[in-house]
C-alpha cells in the first residue's frame, strides 16, 4: 500500500468514527479544507462517493461502511502498536466519550474531574447518554471509549469489568395510601406507576420477573433520567421499583417512604464496558482503571454510609 492511500485511511477512519468533517479534523489536527481534499482523493483511488451529507453530519455510503468494517480493528491495532508508550496523561491532549446515566455522572463525574485538573489537565471528558442497546453499538461502531451499564449482550468485541451490584426497592410520596406498610402483591399491580426507561420502552426488569408470573402492571408514566423521578414521585400518587444505588441520596428520599418489593427481583450488575480494540490503548486503559476506582470507591460509601439515616426506609 503507498504511504498516501495509508495516509488516507487515517482519514477515512477519522470520518467514520466522528461522522463529521469538522470532528475530524479536529481529531486529527487537520485544517477542514485538508480534510475534505482528502475526501475528494479517496473518492477519486476509491471511486465510490464515500460521504453524503445528511443535515449537520455525513452519512457512509454502503461501500464505505464495508470499507470501514474491514480495516478499522486495523487501524486500531497499527495506532495501539505505534502509540502504545505515547500517553502521557500530564501532556496528553485526548478527548474521551463515556456513555453514562446521570447517576453514575451523579456517583462520580465531580472526582473525575478533579483526578483529571491534577494529573491530565489537558484531557476532556465528553459524557454522552447512555442506553444498553444503543451504548454497546457505540462502542462497537468507535463512537464511544467507555461505558458504564448494564452488560445484556455478550460477545467477543464487548470487554467488561464487574463494578457493583444493585438491587431494587419500592418508592412513593409519604402520604401515599400504600406508605407506611409492606405493599402487598395485589396492591403492587393494582398502582399506576413510573418507570425510568433509557432506551423508551416501557418494560424493565421487573416486568420481565413479573412476564415469568404471567403478571403485568401498568406503567402510567415514564422518564429517561433518575434524577427527576424523586419530584415526580412526591407530586403524584405514582409508585416506582427503582435501583436501591440511587435511594442512598438524601435529595432523593426526602419525602418519600421506601420499602421492599412484594417479591424477589435479581439484583442489577453494573459493569465498565469498553471494545477488545481498546485493550491495549493506554489512554483507555488509564482512565477506565480510574473511573473503575472511583466508582468502587463511592459504591463502598454509599453501602457503608447511609447519608439520610434510616428515615422513612422500610426495608431489610
């Protein structure tokens, strides 16, 4: 292959995993105008189109994302090969993307923050939603390094590491006719409920438990945010089984009675999740060992310390 189309692949893959000339060149310390005499070279080597403009952003053309498929663990490996001595967190200038929930960036992102001013002050963190499909085809199509969630899919690109587990509890506003007592199954079913969906749809893990019983209950409303389930909570006479890791916030309990599912629920594990591309990546491989010590960290506290007490929680 000649140093040019090799010089061009770069490009390409810059492209593909931004799906922005302007990323891109950022990316690649490029001028705009650079990168897109590049796009116009691989179109004339390649005689394909490549690139075609959908609103703000590019969309591939099929034989650009075929192109894409075989070489990008490629030029992975060669940039991991070149630069696998290269990152210096003190002088290093890299952006990272992590697909996490506002809890985790609740648990930890203030701690990252300040790790990264000391020790990489001119690294960026970029916090980007996360879903459990959508976060593991992130990783897989390099539009994200990290991820923080639920690990539903198992296959050889996907690598994890087990943070943390959590189980469920029952949430509702004090005054609620079902506070103060162990809500039975039949009152359980009989509520209108909240349910904090990431991907949209209105089935969890307790639904699944409850499709096993031949059982179904009535999700009234849903959130794509943990953060705003407390407020709603306290003005409706909604329920919710929400993860018992966020419930350790006095934010989030005050005013609220929490107490045990009328049933078994397996508890949810948590996981950092990254592709086999990034194994040997040492940027990666420094801020995934960081964030999995921060968020270990914080996980041990918040079992340790309950901040709020055992004010209105009623649960073994």
């Amino acid at each position: 292959m000649k140093t040019q189309e090799l010089h061009l692949l770069y490009v390409f893959d810059a492209i593909m995993t931004e799906r922005s000339v302007t990323r891109a060149a950022n990316r690649l310390a490029m001028t705009q105008p650079a990168v897109s005499n590049a796009i116009s070279r691989m179109r004339h080597i390649w005689n394909d189109p490549l690139f075609v403009r959908k609103g703000r952003n590019i969309e591939p053309t099929s034989y650009a994302l075929s192109l894409w498929d075989q070489v990008r663990d490629h030029m992975y490996a060669l940039t991991n090969a070149v630069s696998a001595t290269q990152f210096d967190p003190a002088n290093s200038k890299r952006t990272f993307r992590i697909a996490v929930t506002d809890v985790i960036v609740e648990m930890v992102w203030r701690q990252l923050i300040q790790l990264l001013e000391r020790e990489a002050p001119g690294v960026d963190i970029h916090a980007v939603p996360y879903t459990p499909e959508g976060s593991h085809s992130d990783l897989r199509e390099a539009h994200v390094d990290l991820a923080v969630g639920f690990l539903n899919q198992h296959d050889h690109s996907l690598r994890s590491t087990w943070l943390f587990e959590s189980r469920h509890v029952l949430a509702m506003r004090e005054e609620h006719k079902l506070a103060g007592q162990q809500v039975s199954m039949e009152e359980f079913l009989e509520a209108r409920h909240l349910m904090v969906s990431l991907s949209g749809d209105a089935h969890g893990v307790v639904d699944g438990y409850l499709d096993q019983k031949g059982l179904t209950r009535r999700i009234a409303a849903t959130v794509n945010q943990f953060s705003i389930v407390p407020q709603v909570l306290r003005e409706s006479n909604l329920i919710a089984a929400i993860p018992e890791l966020i419930s350790q916030d006095c934010g989030f309990v005050d005013g609220l009675w929490m107490s045990e599912l009328p049933f078994e629920v397996e508890a949810t594990s948590m996981y950092l999740i990254w592709h086999a591309r990034h194994d040997r990546d040492p940027g990666v491989v420094w801020l995934r060992s960081h964030i999995e010590e921060l968020l270990q960290q914080r996980w041990s506290e918040i079992m340790k310390y309950s901040p709020c007490g055992q004010r209105n929680v009623q649960v073994s």
